[in-house]
C-alpha cells in the first residue's frame, strides 16, 4: 500500500538526504554551458533549477526551451519568472537544431515557456523545430513537451502533425491542487490533450510532483486517468520549491514511496514510469523512449471512455497493493 500522508501541521523542511546533488562542473558540462550561451538558446535545466543539470550535462544532455525565459502563466510551483514575454525569435528552431546536431544527440528533449499570447500558443515554432531537428540530425528521436495551448486543438493538431516521437504534456498536480499551484491550467483540458493525441496515434507521456500536499489516493487517481486517456509513460517526482514567493514543500516523500508509486503504475499498465525524488519530466528520456519501443502494442489499446468509474475498487486493490 502507498503510504501518501496528507500535508502534516508541521513539515521539517531541511532536504534530505536523498535530495542531496553534487555541484555541477567538468569539461562536457562547461561545454553544454558554452553551447547553449554560444546559441543564444534557454534551457529548463537553468531556468527550472533543475537539480538534475550536472548528472544531465555531464552526459551531454539538455532541454532545450524555446520562445524566451518567460512566461504568460504565473504557476506557482514553478521557477521560470512570469512576465513580459519577447518577440517570437523565427531563428531559433535552427539553432536549437544545430545545438543538438553539435552534441550529438540521438534523443533530443524540447519544450517552452507558455505563450498564451500568442495565436497559436506557440505551436508552429515547436512544429519547425522538430522538422529542423529531422533536417540537421535525421537519426535524432525528438520528445516535445508542450503547454496546453488553452485547448486549441488545431494548435494540438500543428504539432502532432510535425510528427514528434513523443509528445509529453504534464498534468503536474492533482486536480485539488490546481487552484493553489497552476491557477490558470485545468485538469480536465490537459487530460482531454492527451487523450486527443493519443487517439491520433502520438506517443503520449505525463509527469506530476509529489510533496505539494496532496494524498495518496489523489496521486493513484491521476496515474489511472492519465491510463485511461491513453498515457503510456509517467514521470513522478519531488516538489522542490525554487524561491520563498513559491509554495513550500508540504511533504518530503521518501524513495521507498516512490518505488510503490512505480510498481502501482507498472500494474495498471504504463509501459516506463520514471519515479524518484529527484526525477523530472526530462530525467532519462531517452530510456523511457526505449521502454515504450519495446512495448509499442500496447500503445494502440483502446481510451477508456471518460463515462467509467473513476477508480473501481478492485483497482484501488491493484494498484494499492
Ligand atoms: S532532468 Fe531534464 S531539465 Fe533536469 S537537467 Fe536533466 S535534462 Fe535538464
């Protein structure tokens, strides 16, 4: 059984051990650094403080992050700043794409700010990305994570039809949560984006924090409406929470706990989740992507239809178990 407690009165905030990361440094990691600067590009890894950016780096890996370093949204989990957003920069799909053909990669990651302001939400710029991906290094597997784009589906439609590996859209939180964390996303809208692109034939990935304060029985719910909606693969992982204006961790979730998350989730049918304290949405992507390969029929299985049970009992046993 996932022993998820509910936000406890008094939290002992001080990391744990197991959150504990080397300084980042070393040759390939200064050369990531140098790459990305030379290019004028973003990363997540920076702009997210993503705890992951030396272990990353140093295995000459990144996540690119297209249309600026800031973001019409103001999540409140989230470290890239809100604010006035740029112009659209129509070079940057190219040297995203030189920057991956640079180093080498065979399982490039790409995701964005969100950019509600624009038309499209930004979804051609991702669009010309991955094809310039596929012009500079046709070999590459190219994952996008993309925004909501405030549920325009020709906007969904742009981006499947660019053809990306993977298309990963995190839910984040669960639904309880949405209010407090990301006040300006909806559950319902971010389930129904996988649900379409999975329905279309995209291989569709998820990802959620845990530690934000929600429970267990919340956690296992989201895992099982992401299933039914067609997700294949998950990423779970600790909340961090970057600044003192962001939301503070409710909770420390042991690793034991995030091994009972992964067995849960293996059982109700996801082909990888990538779970721990320290996992991210982009955290061994390409892995993942392997896992899927491997288990690719089960892609195809039917969506179950929104009218079911939320979470029968027998699989509040299953995946409790
Ligand atoms: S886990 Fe993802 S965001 Fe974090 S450093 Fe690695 S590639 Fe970058």
């Amino acid at each position: 059984m996932v022993r998820m407690k509910r936000v406890q009165a008094v939290v002992d905030r001080r990391k744990p051990e197991w959150l504990k990361v080397k300084l980042p440094g070393g040759i390939t990691f200064s050369r990531v650094k140098n790459l990305v600067a030379g290019g004028g590009l973003h990363t997540v890894c920076e702009s997210a403080h993503c705890p992951n950016i030396g272990e990353c780096w140093s295995r000459q890996t990144a996540t690119f992050m297209l249309m600026g370093d800031t973001c019409t949204r103001n999540c409140r989990f989230c470290a890239v700043p809100g604010g006035p957003v740029a112009p659209l920069d129509a070079d940057e799909p190219r040297r995203v794409a030189q920057a991956v053909q640079e180093l080498g990669l065979h399982y490039a990651v790409i995701t964005s700010v969100t950019r509600d302001d624009l038309a499209d939400g930004g979804a051609s710029h991702f669009a010309r990305t991955i094809q310039e991906i596929r012009r500079a290094r046709p070999s590459c597997q190219v994952e996008v994570l993309i925004p909501d784009f405030q549920g325009r589906r020709d906007a969904l439609q742009t981006v499947i039809d660019a053809g990306p590996d993977v298309l990963n859209h995190n839910v984040e939180t669960v639904p309880r949560l949405y209010a407090l964390a990301r006040p300006q996303a909806d559950y319902q809208r971010s389930l129904h984006l996988l649900k379409e692109a999975h329905a279309q034939g995209a291989k569709t990935k998820s990802g959620l924090m845990v530690g934000l304060g929600e429970d267990s029985e919340e956690v296992l719910q989201v895992m099982h409406d992401l299933y039914r909606n067609g997700c294949r693969m998950l990423t779970i992982g600790q909340y961090l929470q970057p600044s003192k204006r962001h939301l503070p961790v409710a909770r420390y979730v042991p690793p034991k706990e995030f091994d009972e998350l992964k067995r849960s989730g293996l059982r109700l049918g996801f082909a990888h989740i990538e779970a721990g304290p320290l996992v991210r949405s982009s955290y061994h992507a390409e892995q993942q992507w392997a896992a899927l390969a491997k288990r690719a029929p089960r892609q195809s299985e039917p969506v179950l239809s929104r009218g079911q049970p939320a979470l029968a009992r027998d699989e509040r046993t299953i995946i409790g178990r």
